[in-house]
C-alpha cells in the first residue's frame, strides 16, 4: 500500500503574484505587435488588444487594490505584498509597458505609411483636402460638440470613464499674464469614427486619416469666441469600473444592476492619462479636482489605441497585410443529416472551434426550437454576441409553447447592459429568465434539450469552454461535446434544478460542479496522481487553462511534483505557480500561447494509472472560479473524443514558435527552437479536425 503523500506550507517567495503574472501576459499580447513576422494589421490589432486590456487591468485590478490603501488595508497577500508595495511596483511596470507600446506604435507607423496608410496632421493636408475636414467638421463635428467652462459659477463636469477630452486652456486679449488663465474642456464624441479619411492627393494612391481630435483642435476657436487658446491637450480619465451590489437587499437584480451601472460613471479615478507636453496649469487643476495623486500616465501619442482594432478590420484592399482567412468546416458528424439527435443517439461529438462552425451550436439550438416532439429546452447565458441567432431560437421554442428556462448572467463585467436586453428579450417571449444565485455568477457553459421519444423522454446535451457566442467563436480556440449519455444528461437535469430551486448539493455521478465540490474533485484527482507515483504506477497531469491563482491549488500541484508527478501547464494568462524550482516544482512546466486565437479551452488530463480521464471545463483554476461562481466540469467518456482532445494538449506542448516558457522569476522566454522543425500549435491545429474527418469516414 503507497504511502499518503505529504502535505507541506509553503512560503510567500514560492509563488508569483496575480497581478504582476497578469503583466507579464499583457507584455506577452504586446511582442505579438512588436513581431515582424506577424503580418502588420494583425500588429496593429494586438497592439490594440494590449491597450484595451490594460485599461480593464486598471479600471478593476488597480481600482481595488486603489480602495484597500483608501481603507488602510496594509495585510499582505499570500505572495507577500501589500497593496502600497504592490500598487508602486504596478505602476513602475505599467509605466515602462506604456512607453514600449507608444515605441511599437510609431514603428508600426512608419510601415503603414510604406503600405500607403498614413496619419496625417492638418497642417500637411493640401488646400483641397483642408477644405474637405473643414466641410466634415461643420457639418458633422461641430453640432456634438459641447465645450464645457470651468469657473467659480460653473463646477467641474463629469468626467466619464475612459472617453478621451481635450483641455483647453485660454486667455483673453488684454489680460493679465501673470493672472490665471481660463480653463474648459471639450468631449471628443465617441460617437462619431475616432479617425477620418481623407480624400487622396491627385495622383496618388496612398490613404490617408486624420484623428478627430486633431481635428477638433484645429478648429477650437471656432467654441471660444473671443478667447485666445493657450493649449489644447488630449486627456482620458479611468475610474473604478467595478459593480458593488447588494444583491441580498435588491428586490429585482436587473434594475438594481441598471442602477449601478449608471453609478459606474462616477467610480473613483484610478488613473489619468495626459499627453506628452500637457500645459502645467490644466494638469494641475486637474490633478486636484481628480485626487488622482501621482498616477497620471504621460502619453507620448494618441491617447486610447482602441480605434486601432477598427482600423485594422476596416481596409478591404489590404487582406495581404492580415492572416489567411479561416473557413471554418461544419462538423462531418451533422454534415450530412438534418437530425442532430438522430446522430447524437449513436454517438458523443467533440467540435473545435474556431476550426469546426459555431454554427453546429446555433443549428442544435434552433433545431430544438423547431422540433414539435421538444419538451423542454434548458440553457446558460453568459457573454452572448450582439445579434444572437441562439436567443431568437429560445424565444421562438417558448411562442411556440415550450418550456424554455435561461439562466442569464447579469453580471458578466463590461457585458451587463447587452445581457439585460436579451434577459428583457426573453422574458416578453415568455422564456423563463432566472439571474442566477445571489452571490455566484453564473459561467458554466452548458445546454439541456429534454425531447419526447418512444421509448421515453431523452436528455440531450451541449457542454463548452467558452461562450455562446457566435463573434468570439470565430476568435477564440475553445472545445464543445454534444452528448445523450444518461449520466450527463441526469446530472445536467440536476444542476438546472440547483441554478433555478432549492436542490441540496447533489452526489453527482459525471459532473464537477463549483462553488460546491469541483475544488475537492480536483484535489482528489492530484491526489490519486501522487499517489500513484508514489506507487510506481503511471501517472502525470496536463492541464489547459487560462489563468490559475488559487492559492490552494498551487500547493496541492507543488505536492503533486515533491511526489513525482510529471505536470505539464498550459497557462495563457495569470499563473503564481513558480515551475522548476529545485525541490518544490523540479517536475513542473508551465508555457503560455499567445497567437493569432485567443486560447480559451479548459482541458484537465489525469493519468489515472494507465486509464487516462479527460475533463472539458468552463472553470480556470482561480479562487473567483472555484468559491464564486457556478462552474462546471464535464468528462469525456468516448475514446476517440479523448484521443482528439490528447492531440489537442500535445500540438501546445510542442509549440516552439508562439510558446512562452515560464522561469522561476516569474519571467517567460520563448520556447527555445534550435534545429528543430518549427511548430506553431495554432497553425497545426487544423489537422486535428482532418484526421478527425478521415477518421468518421472509415
């Protein structure tokens, strides 16, 4: 009989902290941009991405770590900080990543102006093309633009969170130098397109844009008759995004959520960003009137990347500048037939998205909304896209007199307004719309199809690692098994039953579940590898993920290696496991994949002694996932379905091309290539759902 493998208490220094690991993945989102074998507007699209991420790192990460000092929280985190050393060391780094991003941006540039594509200054732009922005801005700039005085009759206005202003310093003819200047500020609406194109120069084939608010500083006298202006400056201010509900107080979620939202607009500032040569008196008042302390971010360029993203999906003569477009193929399993339950009878089918069609997903949906001999139809909501063929299918299965219950997660951050339209949506279509538990959100991806058969009713099941969304399935690597199998289909049954009454904590029989017990399974499942290894038996995890922070689960993986269990992590983002420390990690690896997708999937493998088991999840290994949220975790029992999600987590442990290897430092290198054939995870991939199609052919 083996041994009980040891626990042990580890120390602050054996793991990295949350949000410096977050930087390290946002600067791994940042050498995307700066790799000159990308192509260029997939550059310029994740030097975008890089921006915007970080505006939400800051708008949530730093606003809370922000409100602890506010409250005189001083008590370290299990890595060893204290929200003031952590929030200095924050800045230092954000700092220097800003600088880089606005160093990638004027390379990046330089060669959009070889291409043809060139952001010009209004004072370059020829006599016509002058007459043609002045035209624009009277006819479409000048009539939203509100300029906004700040005097002792006039307080300071609200300032919205994350919308670029211009501050305008001016004087009047005759004044006083030495007495203070006046001082407004003026909205650039974010309404109207961030960038204007212009018309081209005779005889030539270049484009060429004008921001809008150089635009609007070209012509700012045209709102200050009488004024002189001093200096025009470009400002964006980032408040505390973060939603503080009381959810046990409100007697409807929804409008308690709408309120808040409107609340959001007045968070407090976390960080205030001011172009490079800022006028010293606009700063300063506006430094005191946000209370903003030293976190002001000079900005050596256009404030707010985003637009880049736009930019970058916006040019149809430039597809040589982007990556090959990806057809995705419609799963071979439904290729040829009209009945997807017909076939999910014979057989479980695994789909991979973005390579397989989201749309198998939406046809599954709608196909049950049709189906007369329907029953019932039972679904999670999430982040759903703006014009969602899947939410019109379950408001059509309940007109047509179906039982149709949708969980929607009101809460899902930055995604609140467009949940509660399609909560609304619903429930005018007589769905049953539930929001979930108090306290938890709701993130399990999940679908059940109750269907009248001969021989009984039947349950049919969908379980994804990602969202039902139709926009981000094209974006974002992630895994979905359609399934009939009796077990799943019974505790999928059971979980709706918990997400809408009053269940106990159910005994399940195929699924890990959270807050409840998924923590406890997964920690059985270490467990039984370290004992294994202990035993001299096979063993090993790999484990696919987005981020993992729990203190926890780091532990119980450290004692996992002390044991000697080989533990391979592919981790995309946040990780505080410190791999290959000598003693403690020596059998651990850690890589992260940041490529053309956004590497989405939960894929957990455990050895088992030789009888592998494979788990799809919704959860990454992080405290919020595994204590607050509902969260589920499904096995897969087909043996072919488990091979393809094999090669699935082997194709990323073989990247050499876009794999980061993480150190001890905390620090991530590039996996290191050497004579060995390139390998690039992302671009292989595509072979799997091949072999997957040869292999239904025989």
């Amino acid at each position: 009989m083996s041994k009980p493998v040891q626990e042990h208490s580890y120390t602050n220094s054996n793991y990295i902290n949350r949000d410096l690991s977050w930087i390290e993945f946002n600067r791994r989102v940042l050498e995307e941009a700066q790799d000159p074998s990308t192509p260029l507007l997939e550059r310029i699209k994740f030097l975008s991405i890089c921006s915007t991420n970080l505006d939400e790192f800051m708008s949530v990460r730093v606003a809370g770590i922000t409100d602890q000092l506010k409250a005189g929280y001083t008590k370290k985190d299990f890595t060893g900080y204290t929200p003031e050393g952590l929030l200095r060391r924050i800045m230092k780094r954000t700092g220097k990543m800003v600088q880089e991003q606005y160093k990638t941006l004027r390379e990046l540039t330089r060669a959009l102006a070889k291409e043809g594509l060139n952001f010009t200054a209004n004072g370059d732009l020829t006599p016509n093309q002058k007459k043609q922005m002045d035209q624009y801005f009277h006819d479409f700039v000048f009539p939203v633009l509100t300029p906004m005085a700040v005097d002792q009759s006039r307080p300071f206005p609200l300032v919205h969170n994350l919308n670029l202003y211009l501050a305008v310093t001016l004087r009047r003819e005759g004044d006083d130098p030495e007495e203070e200047p006046y001082f407004a500020i003026v909205q650039v609406p974010s309404n109207l397109p961030r960038y204007i194109k212009v018309h081209a120069r005779a005889n030539s084939v270049k484009q060429e844009f004008v921001l809008l608010e150089d635009l609007i500083e070209e012509h700012i006298q045209t709102m200050f008759a009488g004024y002189t202006p001093v200096a025009v400056d470009p400002f964006r201010l980032t408040r505390n995004a973060d939603l503080t509900l009381n959810e046990e107080g409100a007697e409807d979620l929804l409008e308690e959520i709408e309120k808040e939202l409107k609340r959001r607009r007045w968070g407090s500032p976390v960080r205030l960003e001011v172009q490079k040569g800022f006028h010293p008196y606009a700063l300063d008042l506006l430094k005191e009137e946000f209370e903003i302390g030293d976190n002001v971010f000079e900005i050596d360029g256009p404030i707010d990347l985003s637009y880049l993203m736009k930019l970058s999906l916006s040019l149809p003569d430039f597809d040589h500048l982007r990556y090959p477009k990806l057809e995705p193929a419609y799963p071979r399993e439904f290729d040829d037939t009209d009945d997807f339950f017909e076939v999910l009878r014979e057989k479980d089918v695994l789909v991979y998205h973005p390579y397989e069609s989201f749309d198998a997903v939406s046809d599954f949906v709608d196909q049950a909304a049709n189906d007369p001999a329907v029953m019932a139809i039972k679904m999670t909501l999430y982040r759903v896209s703006g014009n969602s063929s899947i939410v019109n299918a379950l408001a059509r299965a309940a007109e047509t007199g179906k039982q149709v219950t949708v969980i929607v997660e009101l809460k899902a951050r930055f995604d609140e307004e467009r949940n509660i339209a399609w909560a609304r949506q619903l429930e005018k279509a007589g769905c049953h719309v539930v929001y979930g538990l108090i306290g938890l959100k709701t993130h399990a991806k999940i679908t059940l199809v109750v269907r009248q058969e001969q021989n009984g009713l039947r349950r049919y099941v969908h379980v994804g690692t990602g969202n039902y969304n139709d926009n981000t399935a094209r974006l974002y690597t992630d895994v979905g098994l359609f399934t009939s199998q009796p077990i799943i289909g019974e505790d999928a049954s059971v979980l709706f039953n918990e997400m809408t009454g009053y269940s106990a904590p159910h005994d399940w029989q195929a699924f890990g579940t959270a807050p409840t017990d998924m923590k406890a399974k997964l920690f059985e499942l270490i467990a039984r590898e370290a004992e294994n290894a202990a035993a001299g038996k096979p063993a090993g995890i790999i484990a696919k993920m987005n981020s993992l922070s729990h203190q926890e689960m780091v532990d119980k993986l450290y004692d996992a290696s002390r044991a000697g269990v080989n533990i391979d992590l592919i981790v995309r983002g946040v990780c505080c496991l410190k791999p290959g420390v000598e003693g403690l990690s020596d059998h651990i690896t850690v890589r992260s994949i940041v490529d053309r997708f956004l590497e989405h999937s939960r894929i957990f493998y455990f050895e088992n002694g030789g009888e592998p088991q494979l788990w799809l999840s919704s959860a990454d290994w992080m405290t919020r996932n595994l204590t607050r949220r509902i969260e589920l975790m499904c096995p897969v029992f087909d043996p072919g379905l488990k091979e393809m999600l094999i090669q699935i987590l082997r194709l990323s442990l073989t990247d050499n091309v876009k794999a980061r290897v993480l150190k001890p430092n905390g620090q991530y290198a590039r996996e290191e290539g050497g004579t060995i054939t390139p390998l690039r995870s992302q671009f292989e991939a595509q072979d799997i759902v091949t072999w997957k199609r040869w292999r239904d052919s025989f």
